[in-house]
C-alpha cells in the first residue's frame, strides 16, 4: 500500500516480480542488446557525490512499503532496478556501487548480505538487472495524483501559514493579518489587521448642531464656529436647541417653559413640608432657595424682553397702518374720476405697444430674410468647400502618384547614368588602363585607414566575355602592409557568365607604367582552377586574388621614377584572350 502524503490517498499498487531462473541459461537476443547498453552506461558513468533517490517523505506509513525503497541509499526509488537477487535500486545508486568498486572483485548486494541470503545471485552484474516498471507505475501514479490533491496545503507568501486551495483564497482576500490594504478616506497603506484601529483624519463625521459632513479632524475647529451649535433647553423641557433658534423656541414653547417652572415650585414645596428647617441641612436649604431665586430671576428677565419685543413689533405694524390709511385718505379723486384716467393711460400704453409690436414685426421680418439669405449663402460655401476638398484630395492623389513616379524615374536615369559611364569607361578587348587621379590624397587616406583600398573601372574580355576590375592598396594589405602597394585581380558576375567556361583560367598581366624610362614593372599569373576567386561569381565580385607585394612604396616617392607623375599614376590590366571562341 502507497499513501499520498497529503490527502492519504490509498491506492492499491500491484507489482508483478517476474521470476528470473530461466535467464541463467537462456539469454534472448534482445536481452542481449539491452546488457550491452547497460555496460556502456555503466562504462561511461561518472559521479561527483553519492546520487540519492527520492526523498521518504512523499509515502507515509512507509513501514509497510519497503519494495519503494533503495537497497543502497535507504530513500525513494528513482528510476527503479530489480537486481537478480530480487532487491531494488535506483538507476543512479546502482551506478554509483560498480564504478566505486574495484572493476577485478564481483560487487554484491548489501542486503543479501544483511539477511544473510548471500548467494551466486548476489553479485550485482548490470546484464542480470532489469528496470522495475511495476513500481515505476506505481510511483508515477503517486507523482501525477500530488498536483491534483484537493487536500495540497499552499503556503500564504504574506504570513506565512499553510491553508487548503479553496481557504487560501478567501484567507489571501480577507483574513490575512499581513495583507496590505488602504484607507478609504485618506489611501493610506497598512495591514489590514491594523485598519480597524486606524482613526483617519479624513473619515467623514455629522456635526451634531448644523448635520454638515465634514472629515473628522476638522471637526473642533468648524465647532468653534458652528452657525448653529445645538445646546440643550434652560428650562429642561427636554429639547435639544440650535443656538440661532432660542429664542424662537422660547417664545413658542412660553405656556411649556411656565408649567414646566410651577411643576418645579410644587415639587419644591412638597419637598419643603416633608423637612422642617430643623432637620434640613443649613446649606442644602440655602442652596434650593437660591437655585430657585436665580431661576425666577432669569425667567423673568427673559419673559420682559420677550414681551417688549412683541410690544416693538406690534407698534411697528400699526405705525405702518396708519401710513396707508393716511395716503389713502389723503387722495383728493373719487374713484369715478380715477377710472376714466387710468383707462384713458391705460389705451395710451395700449397703443404705444402696438406700434412696438408692429415695428418688431417688420424688423423680425427683415432679419428673418437675411438669415434665409445667410443660410443659402453658407449653404453654397459649404458645398463649394466640399468640392474644393474633393478636388484637393485628387490632387493630392496625383501628386503622389506623379512623386512615385519620378522617384522611379529617377532611380532608371541613376541607373542609366551609371551603366553610361561604366560602358564610356569600359574596353571590350581584355585591356584596362587604369588612370588614378589626386594619387598622394588617396594614399594619404589608405595610410590613415580611412580609405584602405579601391576599385578600378570594369572592363570585359568581350561584349559577351568576362567581366573584371583590380584593386588596389596604396598602403599594402596583408604580408605588403605598410611596405608595398598591393594590386589584385577580381573577377566581377557578368550577364552572360552561364555561356562561359568556368572556372576562370586565362593568363593576367598587371603592369604599373613607368611615365619616364618606361621602366615598367610587370607581374603575370595564371590562375588556379581550384581557387574560389576563379570559380563562376555567386554574388557580385569574387575574392580579389593578386599580388600583394607588387611594388615597394620607397619607389613611387623617387623623383628620378616616374610611376607618378603630376599626381597621377597608370595601371594596365590585360587578359590573355587567345584562346578564347566567341559564344
């Protein structure tokens, strides 16, 4: 029996040990090919520690499942063998035993020796050993069942405590301690299990007196000046009162204030004739009596100002009264002679309105045309525009067109002016001769390295012939740097190359003239059939292929020499084309 270690999973694993006598005496041809395989493993392996299989902690109660365990390292089986003697190894400890053992002694099995069954099939041979797939089966099956255990505890990565899948989830969202979340009000970051005791500034409070929300932390200022702070009623009738309305509370809650105040007397009195000044305290009598003295005195003085600011109002009204009557009273018409006035004014006004009306018609009337004509106006613009638009976008279109096509056109007359140049330079015969201009620049920027070589125009053997050019380093190249000027051949792919024989295997004369005593200095190969740079060209020039030591430089700076002469040197480049046949 095997149990995942997580959910104790038990799941019946089957071994079938094959019995293996008969390989004593008959060993099939495959078998044979496997041993062989098995020796140039083991030949081969090396190992720098003590391998180890699997570690025991993956099967519990692994008491009971010693066959998933290694004869030699005491864990897991990884790779499982079966020895002859019917003990298990991992592949790799298996190894391990017979390359750490003198290759002249037999190496036998540990265990048979410790159970004392040592026998001729204890001897640990890599041809008797067979890779055990029954529990190779079997631990696969645990391996391939441990990522789907519903019973896998995670890890949470914040604090640290182990949870199954479905309650590490809700733990991550709500309940870890070590969670960061932010305030609501003020986005402050901190754990979530500090947010509960957080007091944020910014949470929004009630003020008790004006119901204004504002944040908490500017509650004692707007306190301070509050427009109406709530303070409870003098007269204790239980109500609580915004200061800007006491004294309209007062005066409506007047008759309430008065019963409030005799309920207070008779209590004050029942309480009096329940003590006699004797058995009363001396202080406690003194403080009752002037408790009450000062409250009749404040109710009072309250109930006197309240009673001459009704006086105030009422002279107020009654004075405003007697003004309308008096201007009443003071019109000297009837009302029979104001109506005929006030109608006569009123058709006045009448009137006066009309001819306005009238006017703003006529005006409306105008503008009304106006803005038809305005509207037909814009109209005609906006259209107009819209075929100017279009227009433009189709000029714009040719526009384009015609820049690609000059473009294209331009690139042909490139092309053309190119081509004309190569032919105006070029010579059909297998005869180059090469003028170089501004010599002492040019060898001034190969010494430099700025301009280490170049090329010479192209010429042909033919009009269907060959197509070459040299080149030439006016500082040397390779074994010639710095001492000689190297000059060399370079076959260049020409348009009727697949008509040529290849490879290249004419004789090349490179000659350096002398403009004085004709002192030439000449140098002639015959190419290698073998080399790349005679071989039919795949791009557009082969490898140069010349001589790099063609003359030493002290020569060209000889006044008595003339290979240059005014700035300007010669070089003649000649193919052997007498033995070449027209296509």
């Amino acid at each position: 029996m095997m149990t995942c270690f997580m959910c104790s999973n038990r799941t019946q694993l089957k071994i079938r040990i094959s019995s293996m006598a008969s390989l004593v005496t008959a060993e099939p041809e495959y078998l044979k090919q496997r041993h062989s395989f098995w020796r140039l493993k083991n030949k081969q392996a090396t190992f720098t520690e003590r391998p180890h299989g699997y570690k025991p902690e993956i099967i519990l109660d692994s008491n009971g499942n010693e066959k998933y365990i290694c004869s030699d390292c005491q864990w897991i089986l990884k790779q499982p063998l079966q020895s002859f003697c019917g003990h298990r190894y991992c592949t790799d400890c298996f190894n391990y035993i017979l390359s750490s053992q003198a290759s002249t002694q037999p190496v036998k099995c540990k265990l048979c020796i410790q159970e004392g069954t040592e026998s001729e099939f204890s001897v640990l041979k890599p041809e008797q050993t067979f890779p055990d797939n029954g529990v190779r089966r079997e631990l696969e099956a645990l391996k391939n069942h441990e990522p789907h255990c519903t019973y896998k505890q995670g890890q949470c990565t914040q604090c640290g405590s182990y949870f199954n899948p479905e309650e590490l989830a809700e733990h991550l969202v709500n309940s870890c301690p070590m969670m960061t979340d932010r305030c609501p009000y003020c986005n402050t970051s901190m754990l979530k299990g500090l947010l509960m005791f957080h007091n944020c500034g910014e949470a929004p409070v009630q003020c008790a007196g004006c119901e204004r929300k504002l944040p908490k932390k500017k509650l004692m200022e707007h306190s301070e000046h509050c427009a109406s702070p709530s303070i409870p009623c003098p007269f204790g009738c239980n109500q609580v009162v915004q200061v800007a309305n006491l004294t309209t509370h007062l005066t409506d809650n007047l008759h309430v204030h008065i019963s409030e105040l005799d309920r207070r007397i008779i209590e004050l009195d029942d309480k009096m004739k329940g003590q006699t000044l004797e058995n009363m305290p001396s202080s406690s009598l003194t403080g009752d009596i002037t408790a009450m003295a000062a409250s009749v005195t404040a109710i009072t003085s309250d109930h006197k100002q309240q009673i001459n600011e009704v006086k105030r109002r009422v002279e107020e009204m009654e004075a405003k009264i007697s003004s309308v009557l008096n201007r009443i009273m003071q019109s000297d018409q009837s009302p029979s002679q104001v109506k005929p006035k006030t109608s006569e004014d009123a058709q006045h006004q009448f009137e006066i309105l009309d001819r306005k009306i009238l006017i703003f018609e006529r005006v409306s009337a105008v503008f009304k045309r106006e803005i038809d004509k305005c509207g037909k106006q814009i109209d005609n613009l906006l259209k107009d525009n819209q075929d100017n638009r279009s227009n433009l976008d189709r000029v714009q279109k040719e526009l384009r067109t015609l820049e690609q096509q000059g473009k294209s056109q331009k690139a042909q007359i490139e092309s053309l002016t190119k081509t004309v140049q190569i032919l105006e330079s070029a010579s059909f015969d297998g005869q180059l001769i090469w003028k170089i201009t501004d010599f002492y620049q040019l060898r001034q920027q190969a010494i430099s390295s700025q301009t280490t070589s170049f090329y010479s125009p192209s010429f042909f053997t033919s009009k269907t012939g060959y197509k070459a050019c040299a080149r030439i380093y006016l500082n040397g190249d390779g074994m010639g740097k710095g001492t000689h000027v190297s000059l060399f051949f370079v076959l260049m792919r020409g348009e009727y190359d697949s008509l040529l024989p290849w490879p290249f295997q004419q004789k090349v004369t490179m000659v350096w003239i002398d403009q004085l005593k004709k002192n030439n200095i000449i140098d002639t190969f015959r190419p290698d059939p073998t080399s790349s740079s005679f071989k039919k060209p795949v791009s557009d020039m082969n490898i140069a292929s010349g001589c790099p030591l063609f003359m030493k430089l002290h020569m060209i700076d000889d006044a008595n020499l003339g290979y240059v002469r005014n700035d300007t040197a010669f070089i003649k480049i000649s193919i052997d084309t007498s033995n070449l046949t027209g296509v």
